[in-house]
C-alpha cells in the first residue's frame, strides 16, 4: 500500500510484488514523490527499496520528500532505502542491469524505482529502449520486486496519454499523475488505469 487510502482504494489495496506501475505526468507533477510514498510505507514494513535517479541530484530528492514528510533522509540512514544517482553515460544498460541485480540478489531489494525512463534511454545510447527495459523489468518481476518506473509526458494539459515513449505494455499498472484546469484554477489529478 501507498498509506494514502484513496491511491490505494484505486489500487485495490496497493501494489503486488512482482508487478511494473508506470507512474506518469508532465514535469513537476509530483511523480518521484508519489514513489517515495510507496517506498515510505515499505521501510516502514521493514522492507528495502532502491531509487535510481537518472535526472534529480539525490540531495534535492532527499529535500523534496522530508517537506511533506517522507522521512527519506533516515530511512536511508537505517538502510531501508538506497538512493543512487546515476549518470547515464557511465554505464550500458547491461552494466546498470547489473548494479539493479545486486542490490535485489544481495542487498534484498524489495521495491525498486527507475526515475525516469527519458534518463534510462540515454543509457542505452541509441540501442532497443524498449528491448532493454523489457528484459529488466521482466528479470524484476521474476525476482518478486515491485517495480516503479517514472515517466514523463510532455504536455501539461490537453489529450490523455500514458506514455512517449511506447513502453505502457510492460506495465501492470498506469497511475497516471495530471495537471487539471478548473474554473481557471491548476489542480492536481490522479488516477490508476
């Protein structure tokens, strides 16, 4: 579970182990949050999880969350989350599938966040994303991991669309996070398909 009732009556109780949720919205809308949420409530559960961020330095992540009171600073401190930045031309995708299996085969990753797929795709350097991340989140969902992967879209407002860059097929779920204009006011959406 997420620990916000209404996400998880949408999610008819929360994640399943073994399972991809594509998180999607436009920038600023409040998707790495909505990861760390769910990785709150794992820590809290006693469960390890990881974020790799491709795109936020790991210092703002970790400021963002203690704002609205994600405790991500000390759930990193008692080892329940490993955050790591990383830098996409440093590594091929094999050498980041890599770095994800270790920290599932012997560090017991339980719920694991790719932040974002945009950042991923530089990874891969003009290879199959979609044959890459295809392989990586199947090996997850076979190891029993949750898996969250960070998307965005670029329109703010306008047509509803999952994803960019034609990955919605891997996932199990789609929340998908919007901006609304109503009665000339921006607010917030969320939704789960």
């Amino acid at each position: 579970p997420s620990g916000i009732p209404q996400l998880d009556a949408l999610l008819n109780g929360g994640l399943e182990r073994g399972t991809v949720t594509l998180i999607t919205g436009p920038s600023g809308v409040g998707k790495t949050t909505l990861g760390l949420q769910f990785m709150k409530e794992a820590a809290e559960r006693g469960e390890r999880s990881v974020v790799y961020s491709f795109e936020e330095e790991i210092e703002i992540m970790l400021h963002r969350a203690e704002s609205i009171d994600i405790p991500a600073r000390k759930m990193v401190e008692r080892g329940t989350l490993h955050m790591m930045k990383v830098e996409p031309l440093r590594w091929s995708p094999d050498e980041f599938a890599q770095l994800v299996r270790r920290q599932v085969e012997h560090e017991n990753a339980r719920l694991v966040m790719i932040d974002s797929v945009a950042g991923y795709q530089v990874c891969v350097r003009g290879d199959d994303l979609v044959a890459h991340m295809h392989a990586l989140t199947k090996y997850l969902q076979n190891m029993g991991v949750a898996v969250l992967l960070i998307t965005e879209i670029t329109d703010v407002v306008g047509d509803f669309k999952v994803s960019d860059v034609g990955i919605s097929y891997l996932a199990d779920n789609t929340v998908f996070v919007r901006y609304l204009e109503l009665n000339g006011e921006m607010r917030k959406a969320i939704g789960v398909l």
